[in-house]
C-alpha cells in the first residue's frame, strides 16, 4: 500500500514532467514508468486524485470519455 508522502511525491513529479514536457499526463505516466522500470499497475496506486481529475479533464478535451454534466456558473 502506497503511503501518502508516495503519493503525493509521484504525483507531484508527474505534473511537473507534464507541464515541463508539454504532454497528457497519462502519456508522462506510461513513460515514467518506461524509464524507471514501475509497472504501469503499481504506478495506478500511485496517482491522486488531483492527478486523477486532471486526467479525467485531459480524456474529455480530446473525446476520448464523455463530458461530465456541468453546471453553468
């Protein structure tokens, strides 16, 4: 079981290579795990749930999942 200080480490590295790099976070996490030899299930255990929703934001931009309902505000 992934401790926090886990979590939140990975997934702040994964943002940072995100933004750096200019790619999808999912693409920085397939890669990361490459490089450093993670398995793509382990590093599943790994991703919070600022990630997840980050994610989840990026997924719809391109229509890979359905837009969620929003509100209009």
């Amino acid at each position: 079981m992934a401790t926090r200080e886990e979590i939140s480490e990975f997934s702040a590295r994964i943002l940072e290579m995100a933004d750096e790099q200019g790619q999808p976070c999912m693409d920085v996490i397939i890669q990361y795990c490459s490089e450093t030899g993670i398995e793509v299930e382990i590093a599943a255990t790994l991703v919070s749930a600022f990630l997840k929703a980050r994610i989840r934001e990026e997924a719809q931009s391109v229509n890979l999942i359905k837009k969620a309902a929003k509100l209009p505000l």
